[in-house]
C-alpha cells in the first residue's frame, strides 16, 4: 500500500460527535425522548460520518488530522487509516442497533440512572473511535484510558454490591494495563525517538538486544491484552457482566474487548512489525498465549450455567482466535483475524441481546431455565440458534467465512497446531452452544404461559444483526466491504513477507 | 517599569499586610477583599514578570542600586516567573474562596488571618524571587512563622501540630543555615550566581565543608518539602489547620521548597556535582521513591479526606524529588510540570474538602454518600476531575508530569523509579475511587435506592455553597483539563527555557 495521507476534520468528527451528545443527553434528562434523541443522532451521524470515510480507505488512503502537540515532538493526531476505518465501522454501525436495543432494555427494565448510563455509553463510542483513528501510541493510550474510565459508571450500573465489586476489579485491570502500556510506550519512544503506528512496525529495520525486546513486548502484550483478555488476564471480563446486557453486548464483545483486540493488531504489525516479530521470535510467545487462551476458555464455557458467563467465556475464546490470527504473521492470517473481528462481532452481539431479551422477558439468567422457550420467543431464540451455528463456524453464517482464513493462514504459515486448534475450538464451540438451542426448543418449559416475545425495540435489532451476520457469510463484501479493506491491511503489513 | 516589577511583589503583600491588621480598628469586613486586591495586583504583576521573560530574557533587580555580591539581588529567570507566576495565581483562587469558610471556621479571628496569609504571601514570594542565599533564608523563616500561625489556628490539636511543625520547621532553616555559613566561610560569598562561579573552581578533596554545606542545605530544605524520612509534621498540619491554611499551604509551601532544591542542586551547585560529584540525586531519588509509595499506601488507610490529600501531599513531593534526581532534562520537565499540576490538582481537592465541611460539616470519608453527589454536583464533578488527575490519566494534567517521569526514568534506566511511578498511579486509584465509588453509589444509609433516584432534579444544586466555594474549584479543574491538552505549550515555551545549564 501506498501510504497515501490526505488531511480531513472527518476523523475528529467522528470523535467528538457522541462526546458533543453528552452534555446534551445530561442536559436534557429530564426528558427521556429529547435525550434518546440524541444518542440516535449521534449514533446514526457518527455512522455516516464514519462511511464517508470508507471508499478513501478502499483506496489505501488515510485521512489525517494533526490536532496539537501533545508532548514535545509528539503530536495528539488522528490517522484514520484502512485498519482503523474498518474498526471504527464496525462500532460505530452496531452502535445505532445497540441504541435502540438499549431504549428497550432500561426501559422495559426500569432501570435507574438512565441518563448516566445513556451518556457514558456516549462517551465510550468517542472514546472507541478514538481508538480507532489514533496515529500515534501517546493519542491511543489517551483515548484508552478514556474508555477505560467510560466504561467504568457502566459496569457498575446496578450499584449492587456485587456489580461494584465487578467494577473494582475492572478498574484494577484496565488501569493497570493502561500503566504497562503507558511504560511501554515510553520506552519505545526513548529506543526509536518515534511513536507513530506505521504499517510494517515502527520498530522495523532497528535491531535491539533480543532481551530488550521480549521485554518491551510483554510490557505491550500487558498493556493491550487485558482488554483482549487474553488468559491469565482474562477474568475481569466475565465479572463485568454483571453490566446491564446491551452493555454486555456493545462494549464487552465490540467495543471494548475488540479495542483490546485491535490494540494486538496495532501492536504487532504497527508497533512491531511481522519482520521484526517473527526475527525475535515474539509471535510463538503470543500464539502460545493465544492457544491456550482459545482451548481453556472454550473448555471453561461449559461449566457456565449463567447465560451471559457463557457467553463471556466464549468471546474470551473468540478473542483470542484474533490474536492467533495476527501472531501467524501470514497475510491470510491478518485477514482472518480482522474479519473475526466484524464477524464475531455480529454474531456475539445478537447473543447478548438474546440474552437481554430472555432477561428482561422472563427475568431467566440461567441455561438450565431455559427449557422450552424458544415457543414463546421464536425470533429471539432463532437469531440465538444462528448466532451460536456461525460461532461454531458452520456456513453460511458469516464466522465459517472468517474461520476459513483464519484456517488459511494457519496452513500459509505452516502451523498445522494451530489450524488444529481452530478446528477443535469449533468443535468445542457447538459443544456449548447447540445444547441451549435445543433447550430452547426441544424441551417442555415451565411457568412460559402469558409471555411472548420482548418489546420490539429488543427484538428487531436482534433479528437484524443475526440477518447481518448471514449476509455477510453469504457475501462478505456486503455494504461494507469488509474482505476487501481486510486483505488490503493484511497485504500493506505483510508486503515485505509475501 | 518593568525591572522594577519583582519588588513590587513583597511590597504589595507587606503593605496588604499591615494595613489589614488596621481594619481590625473599624471596617472588619475590609480584610477579606484587601487581601484579595493584593493578590490580584501581585498575580498581574506576576503574569506581566513572566510574559516579559519569556518574550526577552531574565533580568535582575539590584537593591539599592548596590552590584551584588555586595548587595541582594532579586533574579528573574524562566523559572522564578513560573513558580512566582502559580504560587500567586493558585493562592489567588483560594483566597477568594475562603470568605464563607473562615468566617465559619475562624469567626472574629479572620482579620489577623487575612494579616498572617499576607505575610505568607510575602515569604513565598520573596524567596522566589531573591537571587541571595541569606536572603532566602530571611524570607523562608517570614514564610515558616506565617505558616505555623495560620495553622494553629485550625481545629482542636492544631496548636500541637503548628509547634511540632515549628521544631521540625526550626530544625530545617538551622541546617540551612549551618550549611550556608559553611559555604560563606569557605567562598566568601552568599550570592547565588557569584557561589555558582566560584563553586566548580574548588577541589572537593581539599574543601570538604562545601560538601558539608550541599548535605546540610539538602537537609534543610528536604524537612520544609517533607521528602521521606523528613515528612513527620506534614499529615497533622495540612488535617488539623484551617480549611483554607491546608489550601494555601498545601499546594504552594511545599512547591517552593521545591523551587529552593531545584535552584540550590542545579544553578547553584551545578548538574554535574550534584549528580556524579556528590551522590545527592541518587540518595534524593531512592527517599523519594520510598516516599511515592509510603505516602500513597498511608493515603489508602485514611478514612478523613484531609488527612488522606496530606499522605497523599507527601506522595506527590516524592514525584518532584524523583524529577529532580534523575538529573535530566525529562525529569526536570517532570518536576517542575508537577509543581504546577500539584499545586492545582491539590488545591482543587482541598478546597472540595473545604466545602464539604462548610455544607456537610465534616469530610469523613465512611460518612460519603450517594447524597452528596446529589446535593454538591459540580463540587463533585470538580473532584472527580481532579481525582483523576491524580491518578494520571490521559488527557488531564497529572497524566503528563508522570509521562515526562516516566521517559525520564528510562533515559536513566532506572526501572525500579519507573515501576514507582506506575505502582504509585495504581495505589492512587485505590484512594481516589474509594472516595468516588461512595460519591457516586452508595446508596444514603435507611434509604432505599429507588428507580431513577438521581435523576429527581428537584435536588439537584440544594447542597452547593455560594458561587465563590464554588468557582475556584471548577476554575482548578477546568485548568487541569487544559493544562493537560497543553502541556507542550507550557513544556516548549515556559519549561524549557529554564533549564539549568550543563543539562
């Protein structure tokens, strides 16, 4: 890829749109319907916004803003680069879907403090899509950190003592990890005088001792991969699920977790570079990680009775599917692996709102109450049933396309464990995903009489993201173009290797 | 005019002074705003000091008319604006705040306080400005002495805490003063360009009371800046003082000090000594270190907001002490970027506290409800701002002062410093949110937290107090925000400037 720069406000406005909502949804809480208005017109602004950066990205260009010198040398910029459009896409379309999920939910709910929970959701879309467009580590651990805390009046949004505790070790993670990565960032700016996410590795064409870099590596591995939730750093995410589920949905299988994914990707062919990866052999650390990861959250899956647990366990697992992506280093590899991130996208959010939707409905957490519910709740429990067929990667559901590469890769870079890794993990993912779908309804429910589908504001998005997710299985290019952004990155970083 | 600026300073201060104490005959409710037209008139002064050094260069003011080293200087350079320019400004702020709170705290005392805050004003002032060894020792004594009154005035155990302050305090100026008779017998001067001269000609070898004077000086100024070991009168004095005392003193006392080690190790001495001659930074840099963390760690187990801001003051030292042991100039940016981002920061959460204890009566933190929030919104937001700030997150001011420390440490490779840093944010965050998770959700004790509780905006603004508790406070944490977004233009134009020579 050429690196095509050209200067443009869209980036920043796609930034600031859903933080310039805040003071309006604050201001106008007295009013439910003014105030959801906002969030729409945010969400569907950004949206816009967000798209009309799309065909200059098919093209390999980037639009450029250079905001302010931040630290001497060092400038607060927005690059929205091909990789970063396709993420911010990707958020910022599921957000209009989890928008109106979310009317459904705190209101069907009766949720308090609902004008807190409106505008730091607000907040944490600025502060993805500044994760998103970050040129530079110093912009990105800005708006991390921003994301971090966002997220935060979120997690606790029950107030309950368990739901503080949730966010008291949310926050020791993430911070935490915001402070290696912060200690990581610095020290790659004293070794390359440089912090600027370049494609290829900034790190490229440097040779440090091999000590120096296994290090900084782990520091960033650190910092990045508890929002990735790569294991041993994984166990914040189940304990926030005790957020409200569009919460669940957005922010811990899009948002936030694919911010963590994302930073891997950024960190190894941005920050490191394939070459220099592969040269110090940092990807088997990453992909042993990975693999492990995949094989022992799937495992713990099955243990979970409590839906959105499941749930959680198995984006753990998914996550880490990416970052096995990246660590191959192939080109189909990359591609697999930001596919996985739309298409898990997509597909986990529909599970969490199926599983938002049982909630709310029938007040049910747990799999073992679930007998028979599919009778009262066919949508719900058919977009569930197609959501869990594409997790486990069957055709035509759009996860089979981005395991194929995924598969691809692994052949490509000739790690025959790890394809075998994938194909177990499938085999694992049906494991405890079919047997909720047959409860559902293969079996007699009890105490279902007088309850039918939940309000329409759940339901229709929920139908709409499960329809998404076969589209783009059927036809990955779709509105989007997903594939093609995908392997034009995979190309632009692993240009030196093919 | 404008060189004869720097005196203007004291003066203003020495005449608020005792006028002040002469409204006490008649018009009692002068004080308040003379004290406050005198830091107007000096912060102005102040501002046009520091725009006029940047634009065109340090100057000097030689009292009566005498060329030092006979006479006493005053020096204006890139760093004496700077601190001049923020101890007045943040002292202004908490000036204007303190109306409500002293008459509630000090009732007919508020004259003689106003009178004592100028002679503060004054000390602090001076010693920035004087480019004199002996006479900075003169107005660190004017400053210490207005210090201990203005917090034995505080609640009941200040006067106990004020003595225990004034014998550590007396202990500190007399090391400093051995120190500087020391280097007067062994120079024959006290100026301090005229000792930065003389100093790099002598041979340690053959003249170790130089070293003896850096050691016993270092000393001294450590007790008055409350670097670990030396820290013992803090935590009593900024809990037990006034509300406005811990806001004036807290942020800019110990800032000066600072000020005073910065200028003492690196313009007088010079880098080099100090940093590989004699090993002071390196001592300097592991008291400070073990300071970051023990303050931070007892800031954890305060359960009274004031008394936690104090261990957590003794924390926030260490950074600047960490700054200016790393001897370079990361670390030197780190430092002095902290002198402003503490001094705003602190005073934000000590004037939160002063609120709280206007409105509520007390700032026990176990006492914090989700109320409190509810009926002090911006006091709140305010503190949470600040909080975060504290924690250093991006993009507000504390997360830069550390970011500098942080490469600074590295340049060093110092990477024990470095874990410092990073572990001390986290100890950070467990103080601060401690106090927000309360702010903002625990439910008031009896009452059940229905549906939409907090957004009845029927209680929203009930709790605030008047518009000038108010204003300082968001003025601060607005500040942090945008010295934070900023930070670059304050580093390239303001900090860079002043960097010692041989840096």
């Amino acid at each position: 890829m050429n690196d095509l720069t050209y200067v443009s406000h869209i980036p920043l406005f796609v930034v600031l749109v859903s933080m310039a909502a805040v003071p309006l949804i604050l201001a106008s809480s007295r009013k439910p319907n003014l105030r959801e208005t906002w969030t729409l017109l945010a969400a569907g602004t950004k949206f816009l916004l967000v798209f009309s950066l799309l065909p200059g990205a098919l093209e390999g260009r980037s639009a450029v803003l250079h905001l302010l010198e931040i630290s001497p040398g060092v400038d607060l910029a927005l690059k929205a680069d091909p990789f970063g459009v396709f993420f911010a896409l990707i958020s910022s379309s599921l957000w209009i879907f989890t928008s109106f999920y979310s009317i459904g939910y705190v209101r069907g709910n009766n949720e308090h403090k609902q004008t807190r929970y409106f505008a730091s959701f607000a907040m944490c879309l600025s502060a993805t899509m500044g994760i998103a467009f970050s040129a530079n580590l110093l912009t990105f651990i800005v708006f991390y950190e921003m994301l971090t805390i966002s997220t935060y009046p979120l997690v606790i949004h029950k107030e309950t003592p368990e739901s503080i505790s949730g966010g008291r070790q949310y926050l020791l993670y993430t911070l935490t990890a915001g402070l290696f990565l912060i200690a990581a960032a610095a020290w790659t700016y004293q070794l390359t005088g440089t912090m600027d996410f370049k494609a290829g590795g900034l790190f490229a064409g440097t040779s440090f001792p091999g000590s120096t870099m296994t290090v900084l590596f782990f520091l960033f591995l650190a910092g990045v991969g508890v929002k990735a939730a790569i294991m041993p750093l994984h166990s914040w995410l189940p304990t926030a699920m005790v957020a409200p589920t569009p919460v669940s949905a957005l922010l811990h299988a899009v948002a936030v977790v694919k911010s963590g994914v994302f930073g891997v990707i950024r960190v190894v062919g941005f920050v490191f570079g394939p070459e220099v990866m592969a040269a110090y052999g940092l990807n088997i650390i990453l992909a042993i990680f990975a693999g492990t990861t995949i094989l022992v959250a799937s495992l713990i899956a099955f243990r979970q009775d409590n839906l959105k647990r499941r749930l959680a366990y198995s984006t753990i697992g998914h996550l880490s599917y990416i970052v096995l992506g990246a660590a191959l280093l192939s080109p189909s590899g990359f591609t697999g692996g930001m596919l996985h991130i739309a298409t898990h996208a997509t597909m986990k959010i529909t599970l969490f709102f199926c599983a938002g939707a049982i909630y709310v409905n029938l007040h049910r957490e747990n799999i073992s109450q679930l007998n028979g519910i599919g009778k009262i709740m066919p949508w719900t429990m058919g977009a569930f049933a197609i959501g869990s067929l594409g997790l486990a990667g069957v055709p035509p559901v759009n996860g089979f396309v981005s395991k194929w590469f995924l598969a691809l890769g692994a052949l490509e870079a000739d790690h025959l464990v790890v394809l075998g890794i994938y194909v177990l993990s499938g085999l694992l993912n049906a494991g405890y995903f079919f047997p909720i779908v047959h409860r559902a309804f293969f079996r007699e429910g009890e105490h279902l009489e007088g309850h039918g589908e939940a309000s329409t504001l759940m339901v229709v998005p929920l139908v709409i993201t499960a329809m998404l997710s076969v589209l783009i299985g059927v036809r990955p290019d779709l509105f989007f173009h997903f594939y093609e952004l995908a392997s034009l990155i995979a190309q632009s970083l692993t240009g030196g290797l093919l | 005019m404008v060189e004869n600026a720097p005196v203007l300073i004291p003066v203003i201060y020495l005449a608020a002074c005792l006028l002040i104490g002469l409204t006490r005959l008649r018009y009692r409710w002068l004080a308040y705003p003379m004290a406050l037209a005198a830091n107007v008139l000096a912060s102005a002064t102040a501002l046009g000091i520091l725009y006029h050094v940047t634009r065109y260069g340090s100057f000097n003011y030689y009292f009566g008319g005498w060329i030092p080293p006979i006479g006493i200087e005053y020096v204006i350079d890139p760093l004496s604006a700077f601190v001049l320019t923020v101890i007045n400004i943040v002292a202004g702020l908490v000036l204007y705040h303190s109306l409500n709170v002293n008459r509630l705290e000090l009732g007919r005392k508020v004259v003689p306080y106003y009178s004592v805050a100028m002679l503060l004003m004054l000390g602090l002032n001076g010693i920035v400005l004087t480019g004199d060894f002996f006479n900075l020792f003169v107005f660190l004594e004017i400053s210490s002495l207005a210090s201990y009154g203005l917090i034995a005035v505080g609640e009941r155990g200040s006067a106990f805490a004020a003595f225990r302050y004034l014998i550590l305090g007396t202990v500190g100026a007399s090391f400093y003063l051995l120190g500087l008779g020391f280097l007067h017998l062994n120079t024959g001067s006290l100026n301090m360009a005229d000792l930065a001269a003389i100093i790099p000609n002598l041979e340690f070898g053959k003249d170790p009371a130089i070293v003896i004077a850096l050691v016993m000086m270092t000393v001294g100024i450590c007790i008055k800046m409350a670097i670990f070991p030396l820290h013992g009168w803090l935590p009593d004095a900024y809990t037990l003082a006034p509300s406005t005392s811990s806001a004036l003193i807290a942020p800019i006392g110990t800032k000066v000090a600072s000020y005073i080690l910065i200028r003492t190790l690196f313009f007088v001495y010079g880098v080099d000594l100090v940093s590989e001659g004699i090993p002071v930074t390196t001592i300097l840099g592991w008291l400070s270190a073990i300071g970051i963390i023990y303050g931070s760690i007892l800031a954890i187990a305060q359960s009274e907001l004031k008394r936690m801001l104090a261990y957590s003051s003794i924390a926030q030292i260490g950074y600047i002490g960490l700054g200016i042991s790393m001897a370079n100039p990361l670390g030197f940016i780190g430092a002095v970027l902290h002198v402003l981002n503490h001094a705003f920061m602190k005073a934000c959460l000590f004037l939160v506290a002063a609120n709280l204890r206007t409105q509520m009566g007390h700032s026990d933190i176990s006492r914090f409800d989700d109320s409190y929030r509810v009926k002090m919104p911006w006091t709140m937001a305010a503190f949470t701002t600040a909080a975060i700030s504290m924690v250093g997150l991006p993009p507000l001011a504390g997360f830069f002062s550390k970011w500098y420390l942080a490469l600074a440490t590295i340049e060093n490779s110092q990477w024990v410093f470095l874990a410092v840093i990073l572990i001390s944010s986290l100890l950070n965050a467990v103080y601060f949110f401690r106090v927000i998770e309360k702010v903002y959700m625990k439910s008031p004790s009896g009452v059940a937290d229905g549906a939409g509780a907090g957004n009845d905006p029927a209680q929203f603004g009930s709790g605030e107090p008047t518009s000038s508790m108010v204003i300082p406070v968001l003025v601060f944490a607005a500040a942090l925000l945008l010295i934070g977004i900023f930070n670059a233009l304050i580093v390239t134009t303001l900090i860079q400037p002043m960097m010692p020579p041989g840096m």
